[in-house]
C-alpha cells in the first residue's frame, strides 16, 4: 500500500486523551537534566547562570557539551574551558541547542546500535539544526527553535528506545513497500509518533506551543501567521528535501519548492545551492552524533 489520501487524512487524527497508549506505558525515563533543561530553555525569562548551572550538575554532560563547543566546526580561536565561558564564546542559544541535542543522544545511546535507527535520529538533529539557523529572521528564539525542532518527533523517539527491533522492522518494511510510516506506527503500535509525542509533551508539562509543534509538525499550518509551529514544518520538511529524511523517498519534496514555506527574511540565511546547506549541516551533525 503507497501513500494515499485517505493514510493522510487519518495522519493528521487528534492525539489521544487521558490514559497513556499503550506503546507509551512503562517507558525508560527521560534523563533528568534533559527534562530539566527543555523546561528551561521553553521559558523566555532563562539566564545564564541557570543554564549553565544545570549543565554543570552533571560533569560527564559538561565535558560533553565543552568538546562539542572546541569543535572545528565553531571556529573558535581559542579553547573554551568552561560552560560559562561556552555560553559567552557561542551564545546562549547555541549552548542550549548543543546541551539538549547531547542530553537526548545519550538517551538514545544503546538504541543507536541498530543502523535503521540512527537515521531516526538523524533526521530529528537535521530538522532542529534547520530550524535554528533559520529561526532569527523569523523572530524566533533560536535556542527554541532548536528545542522544538528536535522535539518535533519525541513521539517516534520514545517508541524507538522501547521497542528498537521492531521499529528498525516497521522501517525496512515501510522502506521496502513504500508505507507511509505514521500509517505503519499505527498499525503496530496503535498510535502515530504526532500522537505519542502529543501526549508526552503534556504529561511533561511542557508549554502549550511544544506540544503543539510535537502533535501536528506534518500538517501544513493554516493562516498567514508564521510561528513556532510553521518553523518547524518548514524545516522538516527542508531535513527530507536535503537528504536527511527517516526513509529514503522517490518523491522527496524538491528543495526550492521547501523555500516557499519561510518567510522572504529567512530565505536570505538559506545558500542558494542546497548542497552548501546540506554539507553543513553534515558538519555539525557529525560532531553531534560522535560518541
Ligand atoms: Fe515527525
């Protein structure tokens, strides 16, 4: 079965309410400074010195978060030898970005091992990377839009760290016949990664606008406004056009087209040839995903 409207239609059916799905009951907790930090970084009034503090909470996560930031691929000048000085040399935002994305991968860790699923992962760092470059022009908070980006498909995540064998199957499968993966993730597990991601965001008590970005990222937003959750749309469905998609589609979305989503002040950010674009991102994604 291909891709048809009537999958598409029920991809966009409301998340559940109340009791947990299933596939979601009993799930590895997420690690403590990964929950503490989204809180943190969702709020508008975040400092510094909170940032950094909850960093430094946890010394391995700390070095982490510095290798990261002494990486080629932030061209610094000089060494940076504490978190404080990271969040000076590289900004608030960007810390942010970097401290979330490694907090989640160590999450991620043992699942990683499969191969079908770090592509998974992959296609969530592209999506946030996209949208944090493109987030300024778009009066965005770039650290946000990061969060957001990267908790766009918590849902999947989750479902992928509980139960890997037969998520890494439900891909080769959907690869294979050209299935639809959100019609797949409910066929197995009774619930899309929207759904699932839709009730983790609320039951972490995350803001309304996460959860939202988390339920409904594949639907095309309505109106004219351009905010949070059309940031992340379009910078999903850029990550597929560049080649980072979950699977690898024959009817990826042509990349230009992908530029009619953000706004004229946004396009300024984005190289005119997209293989500039996608090897940059392969840069930082290559530094992130490094154990
Ligand atoms: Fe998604």
């Amino acid at each position: 079965m291909t891709r048809t409207e009537e999958e598409a239609s029920v991809a966009l059916a409301e998340p559940p309410a109340g009791k947990a799905p299933w596939a979601l009951e009993n799930l590895p907790p997420f690690p403590a400074v990964a929950t503490q930090l989204i809180q943190v970084v969702a709020r508008e009034d975040v400092n510094l010195n909170e940032i950094g503090r909850l960093i430094c909470s946890e010394p391995v996560f700390a070095a982490d978060v510095l290798r990261i930031a002494n990486s080629a691929v932030y061209g610094l000048q000089s060494q940076v030898r504490s978190i404080t000085h990271a969040i000076v040399v590289l900004g608030l935002d960007r810390v942010k970005g970097i401290s979330i994305t490694r907090a989640f991968g160590a999450h991620l860790k043992s699942s990683l091992k499969v191969v079908a699923l770090q592509r998974c992962w992959r296609n969530s760092l592209a999506g946030a990377l996209v949208a944090e470059k493109l987030a300024r022009p778009c009066g965005i908070d770039a650290g946000l839009a990061h969060t957001a980006g990267l908790l766009r498909d918590i849902g999947r995540l989750a479902l992928l760290v509980k139960y890997p064998d037969s998520f890494a199957n439900m891909l080769a499968v959907s690869q294979t016949d050209g299935y639809d993966l959100m019609y797949t993730e409910r066929e197995l597990f009774d619930v899309d990664h929207c759904q699932a991601g839709c009730w983790l965001t609320e039951s972490m008590g995350l803001p309304t606008e996460i959860c939202d970005v988390a339920a409904h990222h594949h639907q095309k937003p309505a109106g004219a406004s351009f905010g949070l959750l059309q940031l992340i749309h379009a910078a999903d469905t850029m990550a597929d056009a560049l080649g980072f998609g979950v699977l690898v589609l024959p009817e990826a979305p042509d990349f230009r087209d992908t530029l009619e989503l953000i706004p004229a002040a946004a396009r300024s950010r984005v190289p005119e040839d997209p293989e500039e674009l996608k090897a940059e991102i392969t840069e930082q994604l290559q530094v992130l995903c490094k154990n």
